[in-house]
C-alpha cells in the first residue's frame, strides 16, 4: 500500500515529516511525499474567514497520481463545510482522500499558551481517524477509540491514535480485501 | 446499526448538499441528496427517508416549508429539519408551526447537528421498538392475531365468538403448525376468562408420572423427590382455562383420571387427601385423528365424547392459499424488527413461489422459512434467490415417489430416524427442520419407540 502525503502550502514542512512518518510507522506501508500544494484562491471565504474543504478537497484530489492508494492532506489553515461552522477533517467513507486541518488543534487557537507536542499528538489521532474513513470506517461508540467522533479538542484528547479492537478488525479484513 | 437509518439533504446548492450528506455518512447513516424540493418528494415517495434536512429557500419550485409538508403527506412520522443562512423569527416560527422538528441557522455548531441527530435517532429506536411491542402486544393475546381472509376459517372466528365465554370443554383439530395454541388463546382472550389465568401444557413433552404430577399437582412426600408442596396446572389455571396440547398422546391411566376430572369437575393432588374444585376451561387439542385412534382402541371413547363437546378443526395453509400473502407480510414485518434488519417487502415472484410451496408444516414453517430468508437476506426486499433454500429440500417441485408397501406411519417414522440422526439427537433442531413443535415430534418418537 502506498500513501502520498500532500502538505497544503504555509504547513510546517518538520511538522509533516513527523506525520508523515508516523502514517509509515502506523500502516507499516509506503508514504510518498508530495510538493506542497497551493491553496486555491476559491477556497478562501472572506466572510468566515476560513477555507472551503470541499473546494481544497477537490483541488488535492487532481493531483493525485493512480499509484497512490490514498491521499492525505494536510494544511495549517481553519476549514469549513457551508453547513458546519468549522471541521478538524474530512473524508469521504471509502473515498480516496482525507483532509486534516492543524489550526484548530493548537492551543493558541483558544488564546492558550502553545504546546507543540499535543498539538501532534491531536493530529496523530485524527489522521487515523480520517483514513479511517477512507478505508470504510465509520464512527465508534468507544470514545477511545480513534473513530470516535470528535466535535472539540477535549474529545480528541480522550482518544487514543489507535483503533478500538471491533474496529482494527474491520480495518483488517479492509486492508486484506485491497490486498486481496 | 446506524446504517438501517436513512437521511435525505435537500439543497439546491451542491456543495452544500454532498459535503453535509458526507459528514453525515461518516457517522455510518445512508445519506442522499436532493437538489429540489420536488425531486426530494419523489425520493421520499420511491423510498421513506427517517430524517430530512431541507434548506427553506429552493429556487426555483417549490421551498423548503412546502416539501415538508409535501413529505409529512407521504410520511406523517418523518423527522424534518428546516435550514436556513438567513433566519428570521418570523421564518423559525412559520416552520415549526408548520411541523418542523428542529430549525437550524447554518452555519451550525458540528456539536448541535450532531447531537440532534443522535437523540433523533434515540427516539426513533424507542419509537421502532414501542411499536413493535403494541403490535405483538394485541397481535398475541387477542382474537384478532389470527390472520385469515379464508371462509372456513372465518366460520370458526365466529364459532369462537358465540362459544368463547361459554364453560363447554373444546376439541382443536388440525395438523402440525395449523395454529391450534392461538386459536386456543383467542377462545380464552375474547371470553370473560381473558383476565384471569391462561396455562397450556404439551402432555406430549412429559412422561406419564411427571404429566401426572404437572396437571393434579402434588403434597409433600408423595414420592421420592416430592420435597414440598406443588400446585398442579388445573390448580394454577383457577377459574382461567387450562389448553391441553397433543392430548391424543396421553396414557390410558391419564385418560381415565382427566376423565374423572371431566365428569366430577374436581381432583386431588397426587397424594392427597384434599378435594379441590375444578373451574379451569378445557381447552384441548390434537394433530391426530382422534375418531380414528377411538375405533382403534387407543382412545377412551367416553373421554372422546367429553372432549368433543365443541369441535374446531383447522385447515392445512395448503387449503387456504389466499392467506399467503397476508401471512407472508405479517411475518416480514414483525420478523424484521426482531431481526434488526431493513427488510420490508417480498417479490412478486418470491410471492409466487411462496404461494406454489405445499407447506406440510403449515403456518409455522411459512414462519420459519420467511424468518430463515430475513436473517440472510441483503435487500430491502425479500427475492427468489432469499429462498433458495426451499428448493434444496426434496419436496421442492421434483416429484417424490413414496417406497413400495410403506404405509404413512413408516414413512413418519423413516422421516423421523432420519432428521434426528442427522441433528446427532438435538430435538429442537429437527423439530425446525420437520416443521414441527418439540412437543409434536416427542410424540412422535414416542409412537414410533424410536431410540433416543
């Protein structure tokens, strides 16, 4: 399995490597890294001041070559969907792209001093949440588990960045029906 | 088993409308999208949604407010939710008037949308649940749960109208799984017993003493084992009735003594000295043919008599056909939910071939079979390829000779050997498989002195 990591331009390039090498770590597959991507000037909302994940979602997905089996991108600016004030993320369930935002995993965003390592270690824990749902998955019940759905940083801070075992199960027999 | 709850956003603003319905689909919902309020209300006519989110300003055609009421036409206990950018009280006020459940200003909190939808989803359970447990509720205990549009068996809905508050012992005749307990029950629940006790026992399922000791009861130390006092069914039944199941198969001893019951209307318990009243309906039943076993000698003719004093005879599913369908929806309806699954409907030409099957277990293989075909079936609706299982079964269409010289009962009793050889014993399990009760093929084994 081969996951291209595609940062969006203005993410910290050690931030991604770090995250990047834990997708490699995680999955135990392939990452290839792709030069970051230019925020395409649509997707930015003046009145909310945010950016459209839809319309971002969509320009990654054009550059994503057939080899990679998924596509996970990830910027540092806050995102929106047109019903939704903000989301951490977004995937399609068994689509082949997921989208993290870093902005509102930091502690600044809530006017908080800044702790870097936390703030990776939301982002851990949302990326398996996001491929998850790449790969089929849909929410948990188990608030630990990292398919819990996470609608404040205090729920994602109760998860863990690994699968519930109902879950890595599913997760299993998914990856060995890709395989297969 | 959040994907047996169906969702519908309703948008003419496309992304609005996918990146919704995929956050929606990341909680596990089945979601759709509709780009008008009338190609939501065609949706919501093909196939009923449980949650609607419609945006109130759709140009062009019609808004948000008029879909819903379009839907609640179609669906009157659908979950709506009234969106809109540009709120108004004047708005919020029309569409919850109007029947709205909930009115969302978008953009909305995740932690609002989402826990609307969780508490939606809560009630409909409740809801779901309530329900089905009212339907099994009246469905059971009441005349009515007998399903039939078939004349003969319309006389008998009237025979058990006119006969049910009378204390006349009744004989119920018919064969295996014809609906001989319910019938039995309706007797009890449309008559002036139907509050107070209704006790059934399978006199097939127990050996003689223990049958005994079940229906008269027992003192202390009538026998070894007898450590205290028990009251017999006759006793616990009181002034309610007493359904006595596959009575053709109790003991000449025992037809002696419930003849005396029958007679003297009172009894003791098994080692007592203590006459106690007998006030209890009879109610019995049988899958044999019981003039038959009296000319034979296997039946006490003077207790046949007293049994029979009201004869309801059952007809095989074979001779009420038109029942099928009827039948076949009652069942999906009540088995899917208990199964937990979206089944809803049968196929015309599932219908068909369940209305061509011959049915020897009756009513209650129809039960197990739709039941067989819910728990394995992946649509919505029950097809052909669901009940592939019928046609595995010998009798499935292929013609069937019966061997040379082999009277009914040895092919009864082949049958019997057979199926129990294969379930290694298991008496449940062959009984599902013959289409019969346990307590039915018990007495089976019993008449054939099969080896267990």
């Amino acid at each position: 399995m081969l996951i291209g990591v595609l940062p969006v331009e203005g993410a910290a390039a050690a931030d991604i490597d770090a995250l990047e090498a834990f997708v490699a770590r995680h999955y135990a597959c392939a990452t290839r890294r792709l030069p970051p991507l230019a925020m395409p000037p649509d997707a930015y909302d003046e009145h909310r001041s945010q950016h459209d994940a839809t319309t971002l979602l969509k320009a990654a997905l054009a550059v994503r070559t057939a080899d990679l089996d998924r596509l996970l991108v990830v910027t540092d600016r806050d995102i929106f969907i047109p019903m939704l004030t903000f989301i951490f993320g977004q995937a399609q369930v068994d689509g082949p792209a997921a989208l993290l935002s870093l902005a509102r995993l930091r502690q600044e965003f809530y006017g908080m001093p800044a702790r870097h390592e936390l703030m990776l270690e939301r982002a851990r824990k949302e990326i398996v949440h996001e491929l998850g749902h790449t790969f089929g998955l849909v929410h948990c019940a188990d608030k630990q588990c990292a398919m819990a759905l996470s609608i404040n940083v205090t729920n994602i801070d109760i998860k863990r960045d690994a699968l519930c075992g109902a879950c890595a199960r599913n997760l299993a027999d998914r990856l060995e029906a890709m395989a297969g | 088993m959040n994907s047996t709850w169906r969702i519908l956003v309703v948008d003419d603003e496309v992304a609005m409308r996918e990146s919704l319905a995929a956050w929606l689909r990341e909680d596990g919902y089945v979601v759709d999208g509709a780009a008008s309020g009338r190609e939501a209300v065609e949706m919501a006519r093909a196939t009923p949604y449980d949650i609607y989110f419609l945006d109130l300003k759709m140009p062009p055609g019609i808004g948000g407010i008029e879909t819903m009421i379009e839907i609640r036409k179609l669906q009157p206990e659908a979950t709506v939710v009234i969106i809109t950018a540009y709120a108004t009280v004047d708005t919020a006020i029309n569409a919850l008037k109007e029947g709205a459940q909930e009115y969302m200003v978008k953009p909305c909190n995740p932690e609002e949308i989402s826990l609307f939808v969780k508490r939606t989803i809560e009630v409909k359970n409740l809801q779901r649940e309530n329900q089905y447990l009212r339907q099994k509720l009246t469905r059971h205990y009441t005349f009515q749960d007998i399903i039939s549009k078939n004349a003969a068996m319309h006389a008998i809905f009237d025979l058990i109208k006119e006969v049910a508050s009378q204390r006349s012992t009744v004989l119920i005749q018919g064969a295996s799984g014809t609906g001989k307990e319910l019938v039995a029950r309706a007797l009890h629940e449309a008559g002036g017993r139907a509050a107070r006790p209704f006790v059934g026992v399978s006199c097939a399922a127990l050996a003689e003493t223990l049958l005994e000791s079940e229906l008269f009861g027992h003192e202390k130390g009538a026998f070894t084992g007898a450590t205290a006092r028990k009251r017999g069914k006759f006793e616990v039944a009181g002034g309610g009735s007493i359904f006595l199941d596959e009575i053709g198969d109790i003991s000449p001893k025992l037809q002696m003594d419930l003849l005396r019951v029958l007679q003297e209307r009172r009894f003791f318990r098994l080692g007592g000295t203590e006459e106690i009243p007998m006030e209890a309906r009879i109610i019995a039943a049988t899958n044999r043919n019981l003039q038959e076993a009296v000319e034979k000698g296997d039946f006490r003719e003077d207790l046949f008599y007293r049994l029979n004093v009201i004869n309801i005879r059952l007809p095989s599913l074979c001779d009420r056909r038109e029942d099928i369908p009827l039948l076949v929806n009652h069942f999906i309806e009540r088995l899917a939910v208990e199964a937990g699954k979206q089944v809803r409907d049968v196929s015309k030409p599932a219908l068909k071939l369940l209305m061509d099957h011959d049915w020897p277990g009756n009513v209650r293989e129809l039960e197990n079979t739709i039941e067989r075909a819910i728990v394995t079936a992946r649509g919505e609706t029950l097809d052909v390829a669901d009940f592939d299982f019928l046609a595995q079964a010998p009798r499935g269409g292929a013609k069937w000779n019966a061997p040379d010289g082999m009277s009914l009962a040895e092919i009864e009793k082949h049958a019997v050997e057979s199926v129990l050889d294969r379930t290694g014993g298991n008496i449940k399990l062959a009984a599902e498989i013959l289409g019969v009760d346990r307590s039915t093929l018990y007495a089976m084994v019993r008449r054939h002195n099969i080896p267990r």
